[in-house]
C-alpha cells in the first residue's frame, strides 16, 4: 500500500491500516524510545504512547513530511517529555525522606544499562559508552542516537526535530567531540 493510500485509509478509521502501521513501526518506535531512554519499561510505555497519539491525532497529519517522520517526531516528543519529568523529580528529589530514598526503583540507576543488541564481550565498553551518551544535553543525545544507533539520515533527523540540516550536523559532531572528552580517560586506562 502506498503512503498516500495508508494515511487515507488510517484517516477513515481502517483497523487493519493501523494493525499495518502498528507491525511495521513498532519494533522502530521501541528501539528509538529504548535507545533514548535506556529503559525497558519506560520504552515499551512511550511506544504505546506513541501508537496511541498517531491514532488519536492521525486525521490531523497533513502529509508535510513522511509518515514515519511524523511518527518519530511524537516518539522523540515523548521521549522529552519523559526526561523532563524524571529530571523535574531529580530536582524535588531532595525533598524527599531518607526512608523513601531507600525504596527507590533500581530502574533509576542507568550507569548499568545494557543494549541488547551488543555482544557479551563488548557489553562492558557499551554500558560505559551508553553511560556517557546518557551525559550528553539532550538534543546532541537524541540526534547522535537517531543517526549512529538508529540509522536515520541527517535530513530526517532534521525534520524529526524540526531544525535545520546544519544543526544536526553540528549537534552530532558536538556529541562526538563530547563523547570522545568524556571517554578519553576510560580508554588511555583500559584499552592498552
């Protein structure tokens, strides 16, 4: 089915159009929250977000951008939006009482994380490597997630972020520079 006809026929309230967007860009939707997030809950709950949102706000999707861009932009949104909460509760977070502080969810602590897709023998390197990415300001984070570990091109990532092509290039080569400062240490140590 072509885009045109898909987003008409989501538009019109097809249940198997949207059972065909769901199983095409499910697993997508996931490893963009996954990958942004670095947890499994809190991606699985933004997917479901997202799927939610396309269904509730498709009949105002005016076709200036591809579908999936669309998509990825509500799934980047969402992504914000979450890190924005968890940091407004960082912030009151000193408010709260030692008794509480020792019930906290261990989902929390992200120096641990984990990509699935890396191989045992590389997944030390990848929790510091997935550690520092976490450290990045926000934009550099979602923009260098979306191209090194997503494989979306720059003039996507663009119009997902709704910025120019030289932003996302700047934004990617200032995460790199970042990246390698914060790792440079780790690997003088450990890598000889």
């Amino acid at each position: 089915m072509d885009e045109l006809k898909e987003i008409e026929a989501l538009q019109n309230g097809s249940q198997k159009a949207f059972s065909l967007l769901t199983s095409n860009y499910s697993a997508k939707v996931y490893n963009l929250s996954f990958s942004i997030l670095q947890n499994q809950e809190d991606a699985e709950d933004v997917t479901q977000e997202v799927f939610t949102t396309v269904f509730l706000s498709i009949s105002q999707f005016k076709g200036d951008s591809k579908l999936s861009t669309w998509m990825y932009r509500i799934t980047v949104n969402k992504c914000q939006e979450l890190i924005r909460k968890r940091s407004r509760k960082k912030r009151f977070g000193i408010f709260t009482t030692y008794d509480k502080m020792e019930t906290a969810p261990a989902s929390n602590i992200k120096a641990n994380f984990i990509h699935p897709g890396i191989e045992l023998e590389n997944q030390e390197r990848s929790a510091i490597l997935f550690g520092a990415i976490n450290c990045l300001p926000e934009n550099q984070k979602i923009a260098f997630t979306m191209h090194k570990i997503e494989g979306i091109p720059y003039e996507e990532i663009a119009s997902i972020m709704e910025t120019s092509l030289s932003s996302v290039e700047s934004l990617i080569f200032r995460a790199r520079q970042n990246l390698k400062q914060a790792l440079a240490s780790y690997y003088e140590e450990n890598e000889r």
